[in-house]
C-alpha cells in the first residue's frame, strides 16, 4: 500500500475524530463543513486505490 493512500487514510480519520468533537459541541456548522473536507478526502482514496489496482493489474500483465 501506498504511502500517500496510508496517509489520507489517517488524514480522514483525525477529520472524522475532528467531526465528532464538533457534533458533541454541538457546533453542527463545523461538522458540515469537516464533512465536506472529508468527502473529499474519501474521493482521494478512491482515486488512489483504484490507481494502485491498475498498476496491479499492469504488473500480473506484464508478469505473463
């Protein structure tokens, strides 16, 4: 695994920690705009994984 997917895996869940200490202030402006940041974050992850199986599937391909 990556470490630019390991580190937006950890940068998403210190934003969901960040949401949650929001939400329990009661500061539910704040969590909809870390929910914003966070739904970004998850794009990013997908992105990256889905970059990394292409390069799997590049690899086993190249392999054969």
């Amino acid at each position: 695994m990556s470490s630019a997917l390991i580190n937006t895996y950890e940068s998403a869940a210190k934003m969901m920690a960040q949401m949650l200490i929001a939400a329990r202030q009661g500061a539910w402006e704040k969590v909809t705009e870390l929910e914003q940041s966070y739904m970004l974050k998850i794009e990013v992850i997908k992105s990256l994984e889905q970059s990394l199986r292409l390069q799997s599937v590049v690899l086993t391909t190249d392999q054969n």
